[in-house]
C-alpha cells in the first residue's frame, strides 16, 4: 500500500509527465517515419531518382546464371529489359528460397522478386503480385519408353521424387488425401533439373515439372516425355512490397508494351520455344554425334571461331544444322562441305577443296564474321541472329527483309522484326516490290531457331576438347549491364 502511495506520487510529478509524453511523441513520431521509410524504398519516383532497381532472383536456368562471364536466364533478361525500360542500372540479389526473397522485399532490401514463382494464396499474404506474364501446368516427366507411366491414375503404387517444400509436393500430397496411392520422395538439395536428368538417366521412375521447365528441358535429356498435367493452370509473376502500387502498375505496364512490340516473344524464344519440326529424333542424332562427330573438327572450329570473336559453340551449332558434322555433304542447290559454301563464296576466300575441313571451316566462319561486320547497325543477340540468317539466305534478302520491316514500322535492327517480315516475301504482293525478289522466308527463320536451340543444348553439355576455350565472344543476351 505504501509502495503504490509512492508510484502515485512519482507519477503526478510534472517533470515526470513531460518527460512521458515527450516519450510517447518520440515513439509515435519514429513509428511514422518507419513506415514513411518502408514506402519510399518502394516508391518508384525514389528509384527513379537513384537510378538502381533490386531485383531478387535464384540461380538456375530459369531465373539468373553466368554463362562465359555474361548474365544470362530468363528472369535476368526480362529483369534487364525492365531496368532498361526505366532508365536505371539493374542490381542483382541472390536468394536460395522464397522465405528470403520475401524477408528482402518486406525489410526494404529488394524491390521485386522475379523467380519463376506461381501466385499462390499463402504468398499472396507476404507481398503484392503484378499482373500474370506466363501461364503453366505441373507435368509428369517420365523416360520416352516408360510407357506405363503416361496419366495420374498411373501413379498409384510408385514413388515420385521432387524437391522438398515445392507447389509440386503441395501437389502431390493433394493427390494422396484424393485417394492416389503414391509414395513422396521429398528431396532436400536435389533441384527439379537434376531429379530430370535421373530420370533420362533411368535412375527414377517419375518427377514433377512445370510446362516451361520440361519445354526447356527436352533439349537437354531428348529421352524425357512429358506426361499429362497433375494441376490446373498457375500463373508466373513479378512480386513487389504489398504498398509499391506504383512499382506494381509499372510492372504491369512494361509487360504489355513488351507483349506488344515482340520483345517478351523474343526472350521467350530464346529460352523456351522449340522448332515444331525438331523431334526426337533429330534430338537424339544431334546428341551422338556431339560426342561421336564433332571432336574430329574441334580444333579447327575452336582456333577460327577464337580468331573472329565468335563462341566456338555457336560456330559448331551452325555447322551442325548445315551437314550435321559431315565434310562430304551436298546440297541440291551446290552448296559444300561442313559448312555448306556455295561455289561463289568458297572462291572468294580462296577455297581450293571445299571438302577439306580446315579450308571449309575457315572460309565459313570468315564468311559469317564479314556479315556480321556488315549488319553493324544491330547489336548484342539481334546482330548475330541477322548475320546467320544472311548466311543462309543472303544478304539481299535480308536487307529486303529490313526496308519491310521499317514500312511497316518495325524496328529493322532487330531480329524478331526481321523474322516477321521475312515470310511476306513469299507472296507476291511483297516480293514483287522488293530488291532481291521471291525468298523463301520461312528457311532462314527456321535456319536460326535451331542453331539457337544446337547452342543452347551445347553450352548446356559442357563438352570440352583438348584445346582450351577460347576468348570473349559477341554478346548473346540482349543487352549487356550499364
């Protein structure tokens, strides 16, 4: 009693009373510039202003990897695109699960999380998802002569392997309390590439995978099919701090214009889409002779590609889809050797037997270097892709292809403006006002997408010869960082 006489007293004290109210507008005053400071992290004019935007990806083939020192995936580029699109440098985090990237987004770490992740009810509890960009499915993956494993009913009775605390163990245990008589194999460090690569293998029977990762995927292992999807349809997305409204209509507004002007279609197709026309076969063929073929010339392609600047992977890709590593072949139109040279360019860099490797090799890949020292008006990816598709179907064409492409305001430096244009000049409407006449527009377009896919399977392969790798190459993502 005495006790609580003295508190009373202490407290009715006025020096006591200013000091506590003075305490509480200290707080309430730091509590509200907390919170002003959280949102202006996120406030897209304060970025704007600094001329940085944080990204947080993964690294995997999806999100964010190195590839000869250059950043490459398909989060990167569009990320890239993004920061571009707004005038600032693009800044890079690195996150191992989507606990972290959430954490970095709500203490003002990161602006965006960009990952190849799903909108989901949980997630959508912790952060504010932009407007969808891609669409996906969860697949079976199981090898092409398991043919007993081909719908949902099949699981019944076998063990299905993914990586732990996924959508696609979320899946899969909905399938059990559905009735399914399966068996989880949750793994805690086994990526879904690497549980894809032990089925191609044979190791296991069956995995999970989203649409995109299998499409990417069947380049690399040809001997996985793609089974029926376990799920309903999910949507990919961008993900902001739950107040960057801003930042999140930005978002919104990038990914349409992108849409619109073939930019996303370009990155997409860079990544993912593959040759409708390329099978299995085609697949398969072109993995054996990569280890069967292509060692007898890697020397050779290595040391010219290296001399011009280009990746000695590209050089070899083309080769392939030219005689799929065969210095005997010939065309019907007369086109010779490992890199198919008509008569007229074999003479012009003195090529005495187009059938000799080294000669062939060496006028063919001089021959891509002054195309693309020619098409000097485009850069990075866009430059190369022109260049090959001049190899194939001859500058004429593709400067044809160009004046269309700006008639119809397109921008002619680009690529997958080019790509566009360049089927119109089958029709006679078109062809009959252009330069160089009728091209089979189709074939070059063609011609570069499988190149590009041959690349990406062999920079995925790792093969290496002999010879060292040799050095920088022209840039193959579309832009490089500021």
């Amino acid at each position: 009693m005495y006790l609580s006489k003295k508190i009373n007293i202490f407290l009715n004290q006025p020096v006591v009373l200013i000091g506590f109210f003075f305490g509480l507008i200290v707080f309430i005053t730091l509590s509200f510039f907390s919170g002003k400071h959280s949102a202006s992290f996120h406030d897209l004019d304060r970025i704007l202003a600094r001329g940085e935007i944080t990204f947080i990806t993964r690294y995997n083939a999806h999100c964010y990897y190195l590839y000869r020192d250059r950043a490459m995936g398909f989060e990167y580029d569009l990320a890239k695109a993004f920061a571009d699109d707004l005038g600032v440098r693009l800044n890079l985090k690195i996150a191992n699960d989507w606990k972290q990237m959430a954490f970095s987004v709500a203490n003002d770490e990161s602006h965006i999380i960009a990952a190849n992740m799903t909108i989901s009810p949980k997630r959508m509890t912790q952060v504010a998802f932009a407007d969808s960009y891609l669409t996906i499915r969860q697949h079976l993956i199981v090898h092409r002569d398991n043919r007993s494993i081909r719908h949902v009913a099949d699981l019944s009775g076998l063990t299905v392997h993914v990586k732990k605390d996924t959508a696609y163990q979320e899946r899969l245990e909905s399938l059990k309390a559905q009735g399914i008589d399966l068996t989880i194999q949750a793994w805690e460090n086994n990526p879904t590439v690497e549980l894809i690569r032990q089925v191609e293998t044979g190791e296991i029977d069956v995995t999970v995978a989203y649409s995109n990762v299998a499409m990417m995927n069947q380049r690399y292992y040809p001997h996985i099919f793609v089974a029926d999807a376990i799920g309903g349809e999910e949507h990919l997305a961008w993900a902001v701090h739950p107040d960057a409204d801003r930042l999140r209509e930005r978002i919104n507004a990038f990914f349409k214009k992108i849409k619109a002007n073939g930019l996303y279609d370009e990155i997409y197709n860079l990544y993912y889409t593959g040759d409708e026309s390329l099978d299995f076969v085609d697949l398969r063929s072109y993995h054996r002779f990569l280890t069967s073929r292509l060692p007898e010339f890697g020397r050779t392609i290595k040391a010219e590609a290296e001399y011009h600047g280009f990746d000695w992977r590209l050089i070899a890709a083309q080769i392939y889809q030219e005689s799929h590593f065969s210095p005997d072949a010939q065309s019907r139109a007369g086109a010779h050797g490992l890199m198919q040279l008509t008569r007229e360019t074999a003479n012009s860099h003195g090529v005495l037997d187009p059938y000799d490797p080294v000669q062939n090799i060496r006028a063919g890949v001089r021959h891509l270097k002054r195309l693309y020292d020619l098409f000097d008006d485009a850069d990075g990816a866009d430059r190369i892709f022109i260049a090959l598709g001049a190899y194939n179907v001859g500058q004429g064409h593709i400067r044809d292809a160009q004046r269309l492409a700006l008639k119809k305001g397109y921008d002619p430096s680009q690529w997958a403006s080019i790509a566009k244009v360049l089927p119109l000049l089958q029709q006679q409407a078109y062809y009959q006002e252009a330069r160089y006449g009728y091209c089979h527009g189709m074939e070059p377009v063609r011609y570069v997408k499988r190149i590009m896919i041959y690349y990406d399977i062999l920079k995925h392969q790792s093969i290496r010869f002999h010879t060292d790798a040799p050095g920088p190459s022209p840039s193959f993502s579309r832009r490089s960082e500021s």
